[in-house]
C-alpha cells in the first residue's frame, strides 16, 4: 500500500499535479513562442529595458509604455518558471497584446531559488510594485491604476503583493495601492509544494513555506483581485485557486473572484496576453475600466 505524502496523494500522485512538462507535452514549442514574441515586443515596442528597482544584481525590470493618450492603466507582469527558472525576457510577449490597447507593461526580473530564499523573491515582487507606484507617471502611468498579474510562480508572487500593508510601505507615496490584479495558474498555498518533487530544488522549509504562503496571509484590504486558472490543469491547480478565495473572501472594498478556463492548460492560459485582439485582452482591459469607474 502506498503512502500518502500530502492529502490523499501519494508522492507519485503529488508530483503528477505539479508536473506541468508533463502534462503538457507540447510546452516548449510554447515558451519558444513567448520568446520569439518578447524579442518582437522589444524590437517594435520602444521599450526602457533593465530599469533598477533595487540594489540587487536581479532588480531589473523592463517598461513598455502604454500607446495612446496618458495617463495609462499599468499592469505589471511577473514571470513564472516554479521560482527556479525563466526571466522576464520570457515574458515581454504580454506587452504585444497590453500596450496597443493603451495599457503600460512593467516587467521585472527576481532572484530565483535556490541561490536566494523565497523571503527575498517576494521581497523583489513588492518592490518591483512600490517602483511602479511611485514611478508610473514618468513613463504615462496612471499611479492610481497599477494592476499586478503573475503566472504560475509569478501568480504566487503576485498575490503575496496582494496581500502588503501598503500604507506602511515606506517607498510608496501615502495613498497609493494597487487597484487589482490577475493570477494566472497561481500557486497561492505551498505546503504541497513542500512534498513534491520541486523541493529537491527548492528546499523549502516548513517555516518558509507558511510564512510565504498567500492563503495564510492577510486579505488585501481593498481590490479587484481574479483567480485564474485552466480547467486541464488539474485538481490541485483548482482548489489553489478556491482556497485562496475561501481565505480572503470579499467584502465592500475587496472582490476576490475564481475563472476557471475549461479548455486551457497550463501554457495555453495566458498565450492570448501576446493578441490585442484576444478575448484574454478584452477581459482585463474590462476588469480595469469597471475599477476606474466606481
């Protein structure tokens, strides 16, 4: 009989879940893809590349302003790659579908694991978002409307900058925090992280995974936050997605809502961010006016 090693999964059964390689046998032709597209974003975008946010050697970020009259609603992107892998030279694409829809892309780099723990990624994440705060008028931005988005990793990053105090962040002018964001196949609850395969690299700690774990950190206190997640991907894909909803709940200043996307996996959920004319575009550029409007 085997044993389990997290829920009801056995340790076969948990790596299965987290294995998206595995799941998605085609992945590479589509992180090609989003590499070919980011050096296009690059080249046609007229981008400020390897902006600092920070001190440190990985505090960099690239800023495709927004085409169109200013002030522009600003998303920032943080790329995925389980923490350990990619840069956000794989994931400029999203500019090609975000900036002729008059929205500014700012899309930054992080330290990845093991050389660094995940205390300093989240670290970077928020202070990558505290830049963009106090910056976004210097390249169009509209400070008042700075969206944050992740996938997978960078979900997880995204949502642990969900959750800051920003009225105690020292670097943001007083007032100012993100108005919402996206997580795309986020991985908001690590502890299976912990038990899987991914930790012979991660090495996560019991204490590091609780303390980095959004589901077990303060709801932000105001937002338009969206879950997003493929339907292929998985049950413990979705109930990532569920938990993290359950735990925060919504109330008057806070949404906090699930999308499941019945016939996306893992790679194909955010591919359409590359198209202006996608109805992945339509939708944010949606979510971000009905914020602006209340």
């Amino acid at each position: 009989m085997t044993r389990s090693v997290y829920r009801h999964y056995d340790q076969s059964a948990l790596d299965a879940q987290y294995n998206n390689r595995q799941k998605v046998p085609g992945f590479q032709g589509q992180i090609d893809r989003w590499a070919t597209e980011g050096e296009l974003a690059r080249r046609t975008l007229a981008p400020r590349l390897d902006v600092r946010y920070g001190d440190g050697p990985a505090d960099l970020l690239n800023v495709f302003p927004g085409a169109g009259p200013n002030p522009s609603p600003v998303l920032v992107f943080i790329h995925g790659g389980y923490w350990m892998a990619l840069s956000k030279a794989s994931t400029d694409y999203v500019a090609l579908g975000l900036v002729p829809k008059g929205v500014a892309v700012v899309n930054i780099d992080y330290s990845l694991m093991p050389r660094v723990r995940m205390d300093e990624l989240v670290r970077q994440a928020r202070a990558a978002v505290a830049w963009t705060l106090a910056n976004a008028a210097s390249f169009g931005g509209d400070p008042q409307q700075v969206w944050v988005a992740g996938h997978s990793a960078g979900g997880h990053l995204s949502m642990a900058v969900a959750a800051t105090d920003w009225a105690t962040h020292l670097s943001v002018p007083r007032g100012l925090a993100p108005a919402g964001g996206f997580s795309f196949s986020g991985l908001h609850d690590l502890e299976p992280i912990r038990h899987c395969y991914l930790n012979d690299t991660l090495a996560l700690s019991e204490a590091e995974a609780r303390l980095n774990s959004p589901i077990l950190m303060s709801a932000p206190a105001q937002g338009d936050w969206t879950l997003r997640v493929g339907g292929l991907e998985g049950p413990e894909y979705l109930r990532q997605a569920s938990d993290l909803a359950a735990a925060w709940g919504s109330n008057g200043k806070r949404r906090i809502s699930v999308e499941v996307v019945s016939d996306a996996d893992h790679f194909s959920i955010v591919a359409p961010l590359s198209d202006p004319t996608s109805a992945l575009v339509g939708e944010l550029l949606e979510s971000m006016r009905k914020v602006k409007s209340r």
